[in-house]
C-alpha cells in the first residue's frame, strides 16, 4: 500500500478539489479520514495498492515521497518504509511480516464473496482469489449473484492452495424476500449461471429448500445463511416487517409503512406470493442456519442506532435505524439459535477481503487439509466467532466444557466466565463487553495502548444470571461477548468514504419534500473501520 500525504495548504478542502482528477482519468483516492492539522499524519491518502501471491508487488505512483506499508491480514504485524521517487524513476523496498498471532486450530473463513461473475462487480476470479490469500483468508465462499462460481481453478493455477480453500456457494440474490447464500453447493458446468436457483414469486421456503436441494453433500450438510437482514430494500428482515423490538411479524405491504421507512426501510413492497399465501398469512420461514450479522464496513447497522446517552432513535413505534446484533438477540431470547458470522462482501479490489470474518474452530489450520463436510459441521458446532482484527475466545463454567456453542447446567445465581483475547499491535481494543440475555452484564476495560499479542488478556469474571423480574429468581441465561476498539485501521483497511448506493434515498429525498425522511438523527455514511469482533453464544 503506498500511503501519501498532502500539503497543509490543502488542509480541510475536498480531496477531490486537489488530490485527483477523475475527469482526466485519474484514480480516486481515499484519505485517512482523521480531522486535518500542521501535522503532516493527520493529511494521509493511498496512493495505490495491490496484491501479490509470490511475494513481489509493483505499485504505480506519481512523483513524490510515500510510505510503503505491508500487511498480510490481522494475524501478521505491518511494516512500513519511505521511499521517494521521480517522475520516471523506480525505487526497491524489502520487508519481511511475521506472524504474531497465535490461530492454531481456528479457520479464517469468508462467507461473502464477489467477482466478475456478479453483475455489479468487475473484479476477476484470478484477482480475487489473490486478495483472498494476502488477507490471511484460509476459507473462502463463491457467493456471486445468481451465479455460481469455483474458486478451487484459480487457486490451484495460482499454486495458492496451502493457504487458501475455496468452496463453491451462491448468493440467492431476489428483488423480493431479501439476499441468501448457500454452501457447499454442487458446480454444474452446463447451466450458464452453473446451477443458480430461480427466485421469482416464489416463498422463502421454497428458495431455503431449494438451496439444500444443491448441496453438495445434500440438505443436512448445507448451510444457508441469511445476508445483511437489515439492508434497507435487500433485508429479509426489513421486507418481512420483523419488528426490531419485538421480533413479531408485522403486517406489510401498506403505503404507510413503505413511506415511514423511506430513509431506513424497504421500498419495494411486499405483495405476491413470495410474502403471503392464499390465505393472507406471511411466507417468512424460519427455516435458515446462519444470519450475517457483520457485513464488510456497515458498522453503524451493527446495532438499533442509538443516542449518545444511549436511547434507541425511534420513528413513531419503529426503531427509526434497526440493527442486526440486536434483531439476534430478541431471536435468541426467543429460544432460536442462528449461527452469528460476519463476512467482507467484497466487490472489487480495493475493498479488502476478510474485513470482517468469520473464525471457525476445526482443530486444524492447514487449508491443504481442509474437509468442505466437516468444515460445514464445525460451523454449525458455533465455537465460531465474527471479527476484523481481534482474536477472541470464551467459555462458562469450564474451560473445556463450557465453550461457545455449548449448553452448561449449572445452579446458583452465579457463572464465573472466563475471556481470552489476543490481536495484533496495529489492531487496537479499548473494551471487551460481557452481554447476558441480550443486557450488558459486565465491562472489561482495556488499555488502547496494549499489544495484544505481546501480552494476551485473559480475564476471569463472576456474572450474575438473569432474574426473573418478579420473583427474582434467577433463569436461564445466554452469554455473548462483544469486542470494541476505537483506533482507525487506516490504511490496512479503507475508511467508507464513499457510502453504499440506496435505492431509498431517492424515496427519502421526495418523502422529505412531502414533510417525511431523514430528520439528521441517523447514524453516519462515512466513517473510518475500528477493531470489532463478536462471538456466539454458551446458553
């Protein structure tokens, strides 16, 4: 990655005023996204960046003096050099990375993945399969749109596979009931699209059947997992009306209720047989393994988008920006237990893969030995954690016994729980939180300074059970344990500098004319990326 810097004179203008000409063919280029000042850190921008599989690069640069920096994902540290070079010249930097993070036994695994072969992407197979490896992904799902796709040719034309597997999956993409990924999925190599599943008027049950249906190694061995659930007209959540307090189906489909979500909510209306039956009733189906709970740099619809002093932003009786963690917890107080993981989505090359994802427990990490069946089974074991950086592991009652994914009976109104947590020293983490039942229960401080690598935490606290809030008894708990930094990962990662295209803010911009839309209460567009990881459950 080659990292510049602008002239003070330029301090707080638009980068595109100075910094690029698109009109003229130029490349845009992201900045640092920290407030500008003399110093000469805070006016930071990549230059260019690129990825190699054999340990040589060749970045393109204009004139100038830049910082090269190096990373091989968030087990490796960085290195950085500065180097200057002149119109014409070439200039030669060696760096070496080393592992500082210990994974052993835990796979790296992509569930979302794009290439070429979706129609809103343009990044090669060849490419991708590349960026995949040089961000320390070991596992790595094909979920083009409506295309299926095999990774497994690239990888071994790109002699990549002792770090890199590839499965072959799909991404269920409807203009209806939302986006649904399937793996392993069987490659036909006659179909066109390999294999794809048609999804017009049809129920969600249907299309969570079909997508057994193809599994490679039949229904029970295929994951199908529900992507960005509260994607504003693509979420299953959103067009199914699934109240985000609640979790209750609500009614949907009315005029009302599309314009009251126009800066939040679908606008594509539910109405055929793909959202009720013949009788009237909602077509949503419970029926899927795995909810995608983090999905690339979306970290603001994490959580329902709240106050600074804490209270969820409501539009009327609606939570105004619902966020996926929480819909989960309602779902886990009410006895369900998706899978939680967390995925890059990555369309193109310069958004980097592996940002977030998802760390599966299989007691090996050797992709050359990776098995598609038991790698599927040991996902659904759910010692599986979704992160962009931290290194986390938990356990209740029993360091053994009580890990994630785990039932613990236990009595008394008490669990000691024990954290584990480890990270990079460019990876930084200020709080470790201990959720019960969907409730904070307990904080750990961390110092943001800490190396996490150098000196691991490992915390052992005595949490209370939920009660019963009349008796006070206690009752049957769920634990989670949520990750939070607050230390820019530029330029590892790319703040989201330029927002995600919403089919809504065409609605929120008539609907604001008409007195309705966004009142300036939401959560922010850009932002730069910050340490998060989250785990499943110990019940």
């Amino acid at each position: 990655i080659a990292v510049g810097t602008y002239g003070a004179e330029h301090a707080g203008a638009e980068p595109r005023s100075f910094l690029f000409d698109l009109a003229a063919g130029e490349s845009f280029r992201v900045t640092d996204f920290v407030p500008d000042t003399d110093d000469v850190s805070t006016r930071r921008y990549i230059e260019t960046s690129d990825f190699t599989d054999h340990g040589v690069a060749e970045l393109f640069v204009r004139p100038g003096t830049y910082e090269v920096w190096a990373t091989r994902g968030p087990e490796y540290d960085v290195r950085t050099e500065q180097v200057t070079v002149g119109a014409g010249q070439t200039a030669t930097v060696g760096m070496t990375l080393t592992r500082v993070v210990d994974t052993t036994g835990w796979i790296a695994f992509d569930t979302h993945v794009h290439t070429i072969n979706s129609l809103d992407a343009s990044y090669p197979v060849e490419d991708r399969v590349r960026s995949l490896a040089a961000t320390g992904v070991e596992w790595a799902i094909a979920t083009d749109h409506n295309y299926v796709t095999d990774y497994e040719p690239a990888i071994a034309a790109a002699d990549l596979s002792r770090w890199l597997r590839g499965t072959v999956g799909l991404e269920l993409t409807t203009l209806e009931s939302g986006h649904f990924n399937g793996y392993p999925l069987r490659y036909a190599p006659g179909p066109i699209t390999h294999g794809a599943v048609a999804w017009s008027q049809r129920p969600p049950a249907e299309l969570f059947a079909e997508l057994r249906e193809a599994g490679r190694y039949g229904p029970d061995a295929t994951i199908v997992q529900v992507n960005h659930p509260r994607d504003s007209i693509l979420g299953y959540f959103n067009q199914y009306n699934r109240d985000a307090l609640t979790a209750e189906l609500g009614a949907a489909g009315s005029l009302d209720a599309i314009v009251s979500r126009a800066t939040g909510g679908g606008v594509i209306g539910p109405y055929g047989p793909a959202f009720f039956d013949d009788a009237g009733q909602t077509t949503y189906s419970s029926d899927f393994d795995a909810i995608e709970l983090l999905n690339g740099k979306l970290q603001w619809s994490f959580h329902h988008f709240r106050t600074p002093e804490g209270a969820i932003v409501m539009d009327g009786e609606e939570v105004a920006h619902p966020g996926a963690i929480d819909d989960w917890y309602n779902l886990l107080n009410l006895g369900h237990r998706y899978i939680a993981v967390g995925s890059s989505d990555a369309h193109e090359g310069d958004e980097e893969t592996g940002y977030f994802r998802t760390m599966v427990h299989f007691g090996s990490d050797d992709p050359r030995g990776l098995d598609e069946r038991g790698l599927a089974a040991a996902v659904r074991t759910r010692r599986v954690y979704a992160t962009n950086g931290p290194f986390v592991d938990f356990w209740v009652g029993d360091a053994t016994a009580g890990v994630m994914g785990r039932d613990i009976v236990q009595a008394g109104p008490a669990v000691d729980l024990g954290v584990t947590l480890t990270s990079a020293p460019w990876v930084s983490v200020e709080r470790v939180n201990i959720v019960r039942n969907g409730v904070l229960a307990d904080v750990i401080e961390v110092d943001p300074d800490r190396d996490l690598a150098a000196d691991p935490l490992s915390v052992v606290r005595n949490v209370q059970l939920a009660t019963d809030p009349v008796t006070g008894e206690p009752v049957d708990s769920w634990f989670v344990v949520e990750v939070i930094g607050r230390r820019s990962f530029f330029p590892m990662v790319r703040p989201l500098e330029l927002p995600p295209f919403d089919l809504t803010d065409a609605l929120g911009s008539i609907a604001g004319a008409l007195g309705f839309g966004d009142d300036g209460t939401g959560p922010p567009q850009l932002y730069p990326i910050f340490a998060y990881a989250l785990t499943n459950p110990v019940w």
